[in-house]
C-alpha cells in the first residue's frame, strides 16, 4: 500500500485525506470498527455528538496504543448547541466523552440557518481555537451565502467544509467556490450509500483495475482532490476502503465518473435543515 496523502488546512495542519467516519454506527459497535480501521493503517476518524458513539470512539483509541499525535481526531458541534456561551460547553463534553485533552478538528455541524446561530457559533469557534483548545475550526453542510456570512462577521473562512458529495452529488458549484477561497472540500456519504456502486460504468472501470466498484469512486475522490472518510463495520471492507493507493484512475475514467452527477442527494438540504 503507498503512503497516505495529506491535506494542509489553511497552511498549518496536516490532515489525511482518508479518514475512517462513523455515522450511523451504534455506539457498542464502534470501539471495534474503529480498533479494526487503526489497526488496518487509518490515522484518521470523524465522529459527531449527535452521532451518540464519541465513547465508543474514544475506548479504540486509548485501546490502541497509538500515539495522540498520530491520529487526527474530528467532531462535530450539534445544532442545539450552536447558541450564545453554549459552544465551549459542547465541545468539552465532547472531549470527555472522547477521553481526550483536545481535538484535531472541530466542526459546526450545520448550519441550521432558520435558528440564525451559525456566525455566533463561528466565532466562538474561532475562540476556542485561538486559546489553543482545539488545533483546527471548520463548518459542515455549509453553502456559499452560509460562508459568505461568515467572512463578512469575522474575515476568517473555515479552512473545510464536509458535505455530501458522491458522483451522484458532485456540487460543482460548491466545490468552485471552495477552491476559489482555498477551501478543502471533505465528503460524508461518499459512496451514496451504496447507491453509485451498481452503476455499469463504475463497474467496468472496477474490472479494468481488479479493484471493487466501491474502491473506485474513492480513487475518483482522491484524484479530485476531496478529503472521504467511508465507514464501514465490516473488517474486509475497512481494508478494502484503505487500500485505494496504489491505483490511478486514468483522466477518460475520471470523466466517465465525473459525468455520474445527478444532482441526487441522499441527506437534507443545508438551507432546509434546522435540526
């Protein structure tokens, strides 16, 4: 397997490119699908408070033995939490649960737009993180005008935004503006769900490599430049997940895939979203 790829967020961190994610995973499920992705190479994994399994991660990661330093570690702020003095609140409970002394990466959740809390929250962010609590603030599901009100509040853009973005969701509108600002762009639901993965172009391409259909639109995320973090619990996919770096898409397999977009999500809208 070659090196992982890095990512610089906004020139001061390094972050993986793939990272190991865990939505939907039952807390008592996720202390081994994690210990299964650190013992398999993942040096990356992204949780959430609302997700209910931050225990769970926090228990594979004292369990590994890894160094602090060599895992990045990311969560995520909840909607409920987005109001005046509630943020650093949030955040250290999600520490505790974690067992950790500090995160990698924060995240606003989302931006939950009808609640208008989502600047006041970016700023506490930003405190957190210049008083050195957290190394790195970032936004999910954020679209350009939720952005565009966060520059105009603070003149400081996230350095990432994690969005739903698959081939049949390739925000191309969103990804521009991401590049435009020196953005990263992180996709949650990278694969749809399993939705992109029975589509006969991905697969020819599947069987030209001798690699999954799966592992193919997580090439086509690396080579486009996103940050994907796929979860599974199952330990021949986790592998499989991970082992994605010694194969090159050529430029014709990426505009077969790029061509994909359907403009199909498989979550909320950010602008209709409140939680």
């Amino acid at each position: 397997m070659s090196t992982m790829p890095h990512v610089s967020l906004a020139g001061r961190t390094a972050m993986p490119q793939l990272g190991f994610g865990v939505f939907q995973v039952p807390d008592d499920e996720t202390t081994a699908a994690v210990s299964a992705a650190l013992e398999t190479g993942y040096r990356s994994v992204d949780t959430a408070a609302i997700y209910g399994n931050e225990r769970g991660v926090g228990r594979a990661l004292a369990a590994s033995g890894l160094p602090r330093d060599e895992v990045f570690v990311t969560s995520k702020l909840w909607v409920d939490d987005l109001g005046p003095g509630q943020v650093r609140p949030a955040y250290e409970a999600t520490l505790e649960r974690l067992g950790l002394d500090a995160l990698d990466l924060y995240l606003i959740h989302w931006p939950a737009p009808g609640r208008g809390e989502y600047v006041g929250a970016w700023e506490q962010l930003l405190e957190l993180r210049d008083a050195g609590l957290v190394r790195e603030v970032g936004v999910s599901n954020f679209e350009p005008a939720h952005l565009d009100a966060l520059l105009a509040a603070t003149g400081e853009l996230p350095p990432i935004n994690q969005v739903e973005l698959h081939p049949a969701l390739q925000q191309r509108a969103l990804r521009a503006y991401h590049q435009e600002h020196s953005i990263l762009t992180e996709a949650w639901s990278p694969l749809a769900q399993g939705a992109v993965l029975d589509d006969p172009a991905v697969a020819r391409i599947a069987v030209a490599h001798d690699v999954t259909p799966a592992q193919v639109v997580l090439r086509w995320h690396l080579q486009s430049g996103n940050v994907v973090i796929p979860k599974s619990v199952t330990p021949a996919r986790i592998v499989a997940n991970l082992d994605v770096l010694g194969f090159e898409l050529t430029p014709d397999e990426l505009a077969v895939v790029d061509a994909l977009d359907a403009g199909d999500r498989t979550g909320p809208h950010p602008d209709a979203f409140n939680g």
